[in-house]
C-alpha cells in the first residue's frame, strides 16, 4: 500500500480559526516541533490581509523564524499576487490558493463567484510556476454548506476540474462544517474517479459530527486515497461556518491509520506533544482524543 | 436494511465512571428523559455491592422513580442472587451479567477467573428465565486489555461460545479501552460469524482513540450487525481501565447511522437534550460532538 501523505494545517486553518493570539515565535516553535515528528509537509501560514485575518499577520515572521528541517515542506495560503509575493519572499516551498464548491459560501467567504475566483488564480499560478514551486487548491463546502445545504458532488466536480485545467497540482476537498458520511464521501469520489488521479485529491475533514475518522479511512480503504488534511490537536474550526469545529486532530488521524495498517512514518509522541505545547496558549484543553490519554502508559502494542 | 438496535447505557456504565454525585432524583429524570427520545432499551442501573460501586448504591429508588414509557425496556445489571433478586424487586425488564476475554482484567475486576465468572451465572440465569425475562451478557476487554494487551478473537469466542451455552440471550462485545481500529472489528466480527447469529451480537465501543463511529459503521456495513450501546453525552469512563475514557457518544452515534441511511427511531435533539440536562451536576461538558453543535441551527437536511 502506497504511504500515507498527511498535510499538517493547524499553524494555518487551526490557528487562523482560534480566538487566543499567539505571538509569532509560538507559532515557529510549534511549527519546528511538528517538524520533528516524521510530518513531511506543514502550511506554516496564509499571506492574506491584516484585517480579515489578524491570527495570520504574522506569517511573514512565523517563516522567517523556522528552523527548517530537510524534507519538510512549509507552504502556504495565497489569495492573489500581493500574497504570493509575500509568501515567495518567506521561502514557501509551496503554495495553496482557495475557492469553494457553493456560490454562497465562496461570496460570503471571499466576495467573489467561484468562476471569479479561480479567474484570480492565473496570474497566482503562472507566477508560482516561474518561481518552480507546486500548487494546490482548497476546494471548500465540497459536500455541505452552512448556507446552501447540501453540494452535489455535480457541483464539485467542475470545480475541480477548472482547476486542474489551470494547473494546479493537487486539490484538497474540504468538509468545512464536519456534515458528511462516508456515503457522502463514497459519492464525491465515485464522481470525481472518473476523470481525477487518486493521488491528486486530498481529503479535509473536519470533526464536527465525530464522522472525520469513518470518512477518511472509507476514502483510503475504498478509493486508495492517502492525502489526507488534519490539524494537531484539532485546532481551530470556522468562523465563516456557523456550527463549524475545529479540523480532525492529527493525532487521532495518524492513529486510526497506523491502527489499520497504514504506513504514516510519524511518531505520534512527538505529534501529540507539538499541540500539547500550544495548551497554555490557547487557555483550553485540546480537542483530540489522544491529547487525553497517555501514550506510554498501558500496552500500546 | 433491518432497524438499528440501540442500547442506552450512560445512566449504568456512564454514571458508575463518573466522580460527581448524582442524586437518584436527577437519575431517574435521565432516564426519563431519554425514555422520550425514542430508545427502546435503557440499562437504569445496576444492583452491585455499594462498597464497590457507590454510584449505583440508589439504583433500588432509580427504578422505583421511573415514569415507564410503554415499549422501553428498563434493564439492570447484577453481579450474583442477591442483585438479581433486588432488580426483580425493581421490575428490571432485562438482567444483565457481566465477564471479559481478559483473565487479568477479570481477575482485577471481579476476582474471579473467567470461567468462574461464568459459572457464578448459572443460578442468576436459571432465576431469571424463571422469572420470564430476558439475559444479556457483558464481555469486556474483547480487543485489548490494559494489562493484557491485544486479546485474540480465539480468546473471545470460546467465552461467547459458553455464554450462548448457557441460555444468554444476547452478548455485549466490549471495547473496553477504546483501541480497536476497524480491522480488528472485522477480524473479531469474523470469528464469531461461524457459529454466532448476528442478532445475537451487540458492539459496545468506548471512544478514547476516536475510533468508535468508523468501527460501529464498518460492523454493521459489513456484517450486518444492528445492536450497539452507546452512552448519551459520552458519559463515563472507566476506573478499571488506566486511559479509558466514556462510551462512545449515543447522539454521535445515531447521528452517524442517520447519516448514513440506517433506521435509528431516534429524535437527535429530544436524545442530546438529555444528557445535556446532567451538564450542572457533572460540572463538565460533555464529550458527545452533538453537544457542541445547535442541531436547529443551520441546514439540517
């Protein structure tokens, strides 16, 4: 079985979504420890505007700050070229733009239709592609809208597709609100099977009806997908999404793959003490299952 | 696809894990509560020594407070003759027995080898099938044991197997410390699908590794089993277990087979509502999913 390929967003859509600040060295510390736990790609901030997102304004110092460790790639959220300028100067090794798969959510969220938004990207893409760096592309509300309902995966689809076309490299689908099933997951993948590589598709989960871990394993045991989005410690959730948890914590995810047999490379010590690390910031205790219970205690064989 | 058959089990399995007191008046009013949730079956309580278990010392005024819905059955859990006959006292309208596939555990537990466990339960069966109700039977650590470590479905079955034997109606398969992943469900699942009709099985998952949801899913998905426990709230843990943590959440849990098309009977907000009413006495929240999130709020479809 081809390895798990996990994509660690806490320092970005876990943070970005938490009320505590924490201050730039905080957030390179917490990068530098996930770096060390076998993770092999971090989004290690967004380039985006002060104002809409004040947890990000820093990411220029968060990159600055890293120690980096070879083989990991830091990347990072651009939403136009003003930010792709910041993040190449910070040395991304990668960059991902967004849209969405629900015309309401994507004017709600970035006050642009998703056609707008992917026409945004172009410049964003041809640029990065001079710079020699790979892409991605958020794809959020892929199955549920906070202010649509359900998305079809009809919906998703052309989307997806649009952006491939344009360039990019590998697409994260997202369950923004936490709302699907692994039915729901069964038949966005059937949809997207016909036309899109397995390897290019990357599942976002986040947690808020508890069905992250049946998703993503339905997704990797029935449709070969390894890419897989997750934040240590489940940091974050949405403001943008009414109801919206935090993402699917790391930790629990790297166990329920590596419980299944899944190759995942990661010390899941290590992991879980890199958002451990964040607690006292945050003032609240972390909303992962394994952040709970103590991995050297009892029989873990 | 047949219906699903849900066991409540937070006021007996929740309650007795938890540190706070909670008055027997509060108790019953659980009951009560989730009795209008459209569970057809509630373990109220158990009829165990006081010494051992001080949480279920008034389960004796539990039942006797109890506003009985027609169609719910009210089950208890006994030890030996005397708690059976103080749950027929009760009107208990299903005993339940309890053993594990662990003989360390069991040991530690109940002080007793598991064959003697079993052999205890002779007289308790033959009292009860003379009193016309029916019998459940309890295996705990039937993937892994604290002390043990992983438990062989060849360490389980023949436990099962003597249950059966003896007259027991159906068996609660325990994941005791919450750490099997879907695989280990299957292989188990396997085993016992030789000479075990699956109506005769129940999954009773805790969640201390998030695993609970995917293994609940993939049993019914995939061997066809209908009958799962579950606490509201996520109530309890377990003292006997070092990193246990509650049964998986009954609301998560139903909301998931809703999800996924099964036939659950059950009203999600009437069924989260009540364990929500226990939030001031536990001076905690809850660990359910559900909980967290305004089921009116949003598209609920």
């Amino acid at each position: 079985m081809d390895p798990l390929r996990f994509v660690e967003v806490g320092p970005r859509d876990g943070l970005q979504n938490e009320r505590a600040v924490v201050p730039a060295e905080r957030k390179a510390a917490f990068v530098d420890a996930l770096s060390k736990s076998g993770l092999r790609e971090i989004e290690a901030g967004a380039f985006v505007s002060p104002e809409a997102v004040p947890q990000m304004a820093d990411s220029d110092e968060v990159f600055a700050r890293l120690n980096r460790q070879p083989g990991v790639l830091y990347s990072a959220l651009v939403p136009n070229m003003r930010g792709l300028e910041r993040a190449l100067a910070a040395k991304a090794g990668k960059i991902a733009v967004f849209t969405a798969a629900s015309e309401t959510f994507n004017r709600k969220n970035i006050r642009a239709s998703i056609a707008e938004s992917i026409e945004r990207f172009r410049p964003v893409i041809r640029e990065t592609k001079a710079a020699g760096l790979p892409l991605r592309a958020y794809v959020s509300t892929a199955f549920f809208c906070p202010y649509e309902g359900r998305i079809s995966p009809a919906q998703v689809l052309p989307v997806v597709e649009s952006l491939l076309g344009l360039g990019i490299d590998e697409i994260s689908i997202g369950d923004t609100i936490g709302r699907a099933s692994p039915q729901d997951v069964r038949a966005l993948l059937r949809a997207l099977g016909a036309t899109v590589e397995p390897e290019k598709i990357f599942l976002h989960f986040h947690d808020t009806y508890g069905m992250a871990i049946a998703n993503a394993l339905t997704a990797w045991r029935e449709f070969a997908i390894t890419g897989f989005d997750a934040s240590s410690g489940g940091l974050g959730g949405c403001p943008y999404a009414p109801g919206a948890s935090g993402n699917v914590a790391m930790e629990d995810l790297v166990y329920a793959f590596a419980a299944e047999g899944g190759e995942t490379g990661i010390d899941l010590n290590r992991l879980t003490e890199a958002a451990k690390s964040l607690e006292p910031v945050l003032k609240r205790p972390l909303a992962s299952r394994l952040s709970k219970v103590n991995l050297d205690g009892g029989n873990n064989d």
